[in-house]
C-alpha cells in the first residue's frame, strides 16, 4: 500500500505540492516545516525555533494559476494544493560592526553605518515581502526624515528573516537598518522605565528567593495548574 492510500485509510486528507521542484503529498493541515518533514527530509538549516520569533525559516512559494510570489515563515504557513516552494534559510548580508554605546542619534550616523538605506526607490517591494505584514518602506522613508521612533515602533516585530532584502532593486537590507533603528532608539532615546529599574532593585535584594525556591520545588502537575489559573485570571481581568 502507498503513502497515499494508508494516510486516507487512517482519514488523513493528502494534497501535492511541489519542493524545490519535486512533488510530494502531504496532510492538507501541515505547515510547510511539517511537510517538508513528513516527506522524509531533515533540516540542517533554516530552522530554528519553529514559533515564528527566529526568522530562520523564509520561504517563497508560488500558488496554481497566480503571477504573485508570496512569502510566509515555514513553521506558520499551511501548505496548500500544488504549492511551488522554495525557502533561504539564509540570506547574506554585510552588517556593519558599531559600538551602540558611542552612536550618537543622529542622521549622520545614520549615514555613516548604512549609507545604502538612501538609495530606497520607496517601489514597496520589501513591503510586499515581509512576511510579519511590517510597513518596510515607510520605515525606510522614516529613515529619510531621522525618524527613529517611528522606525524602531514599526518594525518591532521584525523575526530578521531577510525576506525583505532578497528583491530590493537598490539592495539594501532593511532589516539590518531598522535592527540599529529599535537599538539606537531604546539605549539613547527612550526614556528609562522606573518600574524595570524598581524591579531590578527587587531582584538584587533578593527578594523573590523564597518564592523561586518554592516553585522550584513543586512536582510538574503542580506548576501547571498554577499556570493554568495565573492564564484564567489575566482572561478574566
């Protein structure tokens, strides 16, 4: 019996899709990372925290009848029917070397460490690539008018996966960009929170040992009905 046949035996619904070229069938709810698996494949590289915070796992893929290339992390992305997949795990970059203790906020810094961020075309292609639906091009434009907050708060949610840097005509690398926007502006911009330093103290003081000692104590079934609750309150507050 094929593969095919025992996964419907067993009421798995099986679709083609296609990597690097080849085909394979797949359960229909797998996420890229999991076809890819399924199919008998290790993965040595592009693949890292598989919960969409590492960006290690870009992939481009193509859908039946579309002119699109469409972007997606392979441990988030659901295949689909007769998906043309191909993902870069890597992308190379020269990333500057700055010591963020002496950078000065400043649009001459700016210009000194990535110069290239200038030659932006504003086209929106990183746009249209980034997988975390973040505005690339306004924060390249933001990066024109030295407008650190905006750039650091819009791109926040940056995984670096490069997928943004692969079809810039004038290439730059956003990511790299906005990565010295987030840390320029919470070392020299951003005002120090009391509550983190008020808690710091705390933890120097040793405040929180007893209570650490006690969880660290308890059995596993324990911790999760705590956690359990702690979660069941914060929806209920």
């Amino acid at each position: 019996m094929d593969q095919r046949k025992r996964e419907e035996k067993r009421d798995v619904t099986l679709i083609t899709v296609y990597f690097y070229g080849k085909k394979y069938d797949v359960p229909e709810s797998f996420t890229i990372i999991q076809a890819y698996e399924f199919t008998g494949h290790q993965y040595t590289k592009g693949c890292g925290c598989r919960g969409g915070a590492c960006g290690a796992c870009g992939t481009v893929y193509r859908l039946p009848g579309s002119y699109k290339i469409e972007v997606g992390l392979a441990c988030q992305t659901v295949v689909q029917p007769d998906m043309y997949i191909v993902q870069i795990p890597f992308f190379p970059v020269n990333k500057s070397i700055y010591d963020i203790e002496n950078v000065s906020p400043t649009i001459e810094t700016l210009g000194k460490i990535y110069p290239e961020v200038f030659r932006c075309l504003q086209c929106n292609t990183c746009t249209k690539m980034c997988p975390q639906d973040i505005k690339v091009m306004e924060c390249m434009a933001a990066a024109h008018r030295w407008d650190i907050e905006t750039m650091a708060i819009q791109s926040m949610s940056c995984v670096m996966c490069g997928l943004c840097a692969v079809r810039c005509p004038a290439e730059i690398v956003p990511y790299t960009i906005m990565l010295l926007s987030r840390r320029i502006y919470g070392k020299h911009i951003l005002k120090p929170s009391k509550n983190v330093r008020s808690m710091l103290k705390q933890i120097k003081d040793r405040q929180f040992d007893a209570e650490l000692d006690t969880l660290t104590s308890l059995d596993i079934e324990t911790l999760q009905e705590i956690y359990k609750k702690q979660q069941a309150d914060k929806r209920s507050a």
